[in-house]
C-alpha cells in the first residue's frame, strides 16, 4: 500500500510495474524508479516511526480492555 502511495505522488497515478511479479524473470522497472539504498533506509526508518505510535496506542488499548473483538486483532 505504501508502495502505491509512493508511486501515486512521484508519477501522479499508480505505476503498473508494482503489479507485476513473474517468479522467474521480474520486469525491468521504469527508469528512474528505482530509490539509492540510503533514501531508502531513510523512508524505512520513517516508516517505521509513524507506525509506531498507532501500534503503541493500540498495544496499550489491548492491555486495558478486555474485549473479546480485541483478541481476534
């Protein structure tokens, strides 16, 4: 998902390469698509903040209630 949110802002619509994965020989991907190893570690480690906090949020919800919806999560 975030993939094609990524693809959405720098092209303005969903980059058809996303979708295609042959297990034996994948496609080349468009030029200029493809992201240094450091500007990608940097959007990992941003990634990985923004989803913490949600993910702490809801740890801490589950902690608290007991709810039986809540174990099936």
């Amino acid at each position: 998902m975030l993939a094609c949110l990524v693809s959405l802002v720098r092209e303005g619509h969903v980059n058809p390469w996303l979708f295609t994965n042959h297990p034996m020989m994948n496609p080349e991907p468009p030029p200029g698509y493809t992201w240094s190893l450091p500007l990608l570690y940097a959007v990992f480690v941003v990634t990985l903040v923004i989803l913490y906090f949600p993910c702490r949020w809801f740890a801490e919800l589950k902690a608290r209630k007991r709810s039986a919806w809540l174990s099936y999560l």
